[in-house]
C-alpha cells in the first residue's frame, strides 16, 4: 500500500517537474506575437543598460522548432476579449428590450435597497414606486427581460463591481431634443463670428470654450483645429485643394499596404476593430475602410512615429463630428448605416478626419516617438501633481505599489477616449481646441482633475488589484455634458495655480 502510495507520488512530482520546466525554459523571453508594442496596451519598454557584452548562445535546431511551435500557438493571443466584444457589437437588440431591461433592473435594485434598509419589505409601495412598477409590467408584456438580484459586497474592484449593474452604452446624439435659449444664443453668435469676413480667432475660442453647439461644431472644429483658414473667402478652395491632396496620396501610397509597409498595415488592420466595438458604427465595412486609409496615409508620411496603437481612437471624435453633418439631428448615430450616404459625402468626411487628426498629432507627435518621450514626462508631471493636490489620495496609491504609468499611460496615449463615453469626448474637445496646446498640456490638469473626481472610491479599495481593476475600469458610462463641465472647471483652476509653476512638477528630494 505504502509502496503504491510512493510511486503514484513519484509520478505526480515527475509530471510537474517536467510542466515546470517547459514554462521555465520558455521564460526567458516570449515569441510569437507577444513582444513590445508601443501604444495604448503596452507602455515602452525601458532599456536597461549591460554591464558587460553579452556572448551569443548556440541556438539548436530543437530551440528553434520549439520557437516556432509556441509563436504558431500564441499569435494574438490577447485579442479575445476584444473579440468577444465586437460578437456582442453585432447582436441586434431592440430598443424596447433595451429600454425593458433597464427598468427591470431599477425595480430590482430599488426593492433590494429597501429590503437591505428596513430588513423586510414593505408591502405599501410609494406612488413613485407603483408607477415604475406599471412600467415595468408594461415592459415586461413583450418579453421577461432578466433581472439583476444578486450584489456584491467588499473585495476587490467593489467600485467596479457595484457600477458595473447598468453599463449600457448611450446612444452617439450629439443634439438635445429640445435646445435651451442658451445654446440658441450661443449657436447665433458663433454663427455671427464666422459670418464676418476674417474670423477672429480669440473671440470663437472663447465662445466655445464652454462647448460648441452641434449645428456649426463641424465648421468651428476645421477652423480652430488650423485645417481652415480665418478668411471666410479662402475656406472653399482650401478644402477643394486640401481634399484632392488628400486623395493623391490615397493613389500614390496605399498600394503598398500589399509590399513594402505590409507590417504596419497589418497592425492597423487589427486595430481597427477594436475601435469602440460595442458601437455598431463602426462595425460596418466602410467605416473601417475608411478608418484603415486614413490611419495608413498618416503612418507612411510620418516616418518618425509611424502608426501606434490608440491612434485609431483619435479618428474617431473627428470623423463622428464630420459625419453629424450629414446626418438628421433625431437620427442615433451609433445605429447609422453609413452606407445610405453617397460617396462623394464619404470621401468628404475621409479627407476633413484625416486633416484635422494631423492638425492634432503635429502638436503631440512626443507622444508617438520611439520610447514615446511625450507621455512618459506627462505621466511624471501628472504624479507630482497629484501628489500636491491630493496627497492622500498619492500615498495610498504608492503604499500599494500602483505606478502612475501602470494606468494613465492610457489616459495620455488616448487622449482620455477609453475612458469616457464618445458624447463626452467631443464635448472635452470643444475645450482643448479652444486652449492654446490644449491636447498637449492642459489634457494633464483635466486627467489630474479626472483621477482626484474619484479620489474616495480609490481611497476604500484595500489592495493592488482592487485600486487597478477600478482605474481601469472607472463609472463613467452614465456621465452626460454636465459631469464634463464640472471636470473642466476643476482642470481650469489647477492650470490656473500651477502652469506658470512649472517647479511644482519637479520631484522633491
């Protein structure tokens, strides 16, 4: 018995002695596709200095079988997630079973918030209370949509877990079904800036620091980005020229996505997909065509940087804006199909997307450099200053080891647009494009501003994976113009108290 016992545990440790070694021997350094990619997921890489010159290994032929075996097993091994996504991303559903399940889900949670209160439930329901429950049956006659009864109570990432009941995304409408007298005086005296026969440039933006109304925030955008002249008698030739330019380049290069530049079309070909897959926008084939030329042109004119993942989120505030254009003001857009529209409409959008996100990597091009220089420095600054505006906030991330580039690398690299809804990334942009070198340094106040918004829910996680599942997962999917404006303000004031301190960002000893 004893001996059985002996050799079943022999043969157990042998088997797991030889899995370990596997893994071990392939630890060194990982094949395949996994390897330093510059961009939203993959912060760069720090080279580390040799002490001594290394001497070249042998490599057997049983290696390099062994290197090709793994690179044929892994390759993009990470985009299944984002594969799951762009699965759901083209499921149909209504927006009746949408509308019923939410409500199902407020009735369930209000009546576990009242039983956790009272211990029991109370059989006397409020007037609010009956209505939404009458609503909910309403609702329900076209189906039972499932409900939400189960809820999580501390552990990690309770922040994300509590928020994460209702992260249906809103639709992409840019307009208000009703416009407030405020924004009809505001959209009357852009309108009036942009009659005169030279814009001034100071005063429009002012007026649309505080947001641009949808109407006229394609051409206010052209205008501030630099893509159009102030002289209102030179917009027409300048985009009549700028736009033929824009497709010879289109002949001249993009046939060698086949040849000589393959690999960075590949890359942008992946990419693409994974940009807002849970927006059917832009699942449709043309939009991602579109996405890939513009993406490419810009990678093959800009040698220095070439393409970088989280590019393609960057397209994507322009392209929606140029697209509202064309687009009825009761008209969804996350649901529009871009097909219904001519060609010579779409190779306008094309052509004004492609212009002003040059307008806007010219001044962060830092960003995109090898080693990528720009954010690396942003990371820094917006350290510092967090640790001068919310110190506690700064120690409970350092006492659990959570490094600031570990999580706003993204927010820099993105230009915040991972983490907020589409609507809100277009309202943010009013603003930077009416501050001077909005996008490339009062977007650190505004993430400065962004983190300390949710300084004490960070505060209550306990541990590092709780404090990283939340940054990376921050409650924004409900946020509206209003928690926009808030965040702006605050932006406003830090800028205000340090910009012309820059000793401030300086680490102290």
């Amino acid at each position: 018995m004893s001996a059985a016992v002996m050799s079943s545990n022999s043969n157990q440790q042998h088997k797991g002695n030889k899995q370990s070694s596997f893994w071990k021997k392939n630890s060194t350094s990982l094949p395949g596709s996994i390897k330093p990619v510059y961009g939203a997921q993959h912060p760069p890489m720090q080279a580390k200095p040799s002490s001594a010159p290394s001497t070249p290994k042998k490599e057997s032929r049983q290696n390099k079988d062994a290197f090709q075996d793994f690179e044929d097993n892994t390759i993009d091994a990470w985009d299944d997630g984002d594969d799951d996504l762009i699965a759901m991303a083209n499921m149909n559903i209504s927006l009746k079973d949408v509308k019923s399940t939410a409500m199902a889900v407020i009735h369930s949670h209000s009546l576990h918030s009242k039983f956790s209160s009272n211990g029991a439930t109370d059989t006397h329901s409020s007037p609010q209370e009956e209505s939404l429950e009458k609503r909910h049956r309403h609702g329900s006659d076209q189906g039972d949509p499932p409900t939400h009864t189960e809820y999580n109570h501390g552990g990690p990432g309770v922040g994300v877990r509590l928020s994460s009941t209702m992260t249906t995304m809103g639709p992409i409408k840019l307009a208000e079904g009703r416009v407030s007298a405020r924004e009809a005086h505001k959209l009357e005296k852009i309108k009036t800036i942009l009659s005169v026969p030279n814009t001034d440039l100071d005063e429009l933006k002012k007026i649309s620091w505080s947001g641009i109304p949808r109407p006229i925030r394609a051409t206010t955008w052209k205008i501030l980005s630099g893509y159009l002249p102030a002289s209102a008698d030179r917009r027409a030739l300048t985009l009549q020229r700028k736009r033929k330019e824009y497709f010879g380049f289109i002949d001249q290069y993009f046939e060698t996505r086949t040849s000589t530049h393959k690999d960075v079309f590949r890359q942008i070909h992946i990419d693409i997909p994974r940009t807002n897959p849970l927006i059917p926008l832009f699942q449709q084939t043309v939009v991602q065509e579109i996405f890939e030329r513009v993406l490419y042109i810009w990678a093959i004119r800009h040698p220095a940087s070439g393409y970088v993942q989280g590019m393609n989120d960057l397209v994507t505030p322009f392209f929606v804006v140029y697209l509202a254009e064309f687009v009825d003001n009761d008209i969804e857009m996350d649901n529009f199909d871009i097909s219904q529209l001519p060609k010579e409409t779409l190779d306008v959008i094309e052509a004004d997307s492609f212009w002003c996100m040059s307008k806007l990597l010219d001044g962060i091009q830092d960003n995109y450099t090898f080693a990528q220089p720009g954010i690396q420095l942003k990371v820094n600054a917006l350290k510092e200053l967090v640790k001068r505006i919310d110190a506690p906030l700064h120690t409970h991330l350092m006492k659990h080891s959570v490094e600031f580039l570990q999580f706003s690398f993204r927010w820099m690299n993105n230009l915040l647009t991972r983490e907020l809804p589409l609507k809100c990334t277009i309202r943010l942009w009013d603003t930077y494009l009416s501050e001077p070198d909005g996008f490339a340094s009062f977007h650190l106040y505004v993430c400065a501003a962004f983190l300390c918004r949710f300084s004490q829910d960070l505060l209550r996680e306990r541990d590092f994976q709780g404090l990283m599942m939340l940054l990376q997962n921050l409650p924004t999917h409900h946020w509206q113009n209003e928690e926009i404006d808030l965040m702006l303000a605050e932006a406003f004031k830090l800028k205000f108290m340090f910009a012309d301190a820059p000793n401030h960002f300086k680490k102290q000893s």
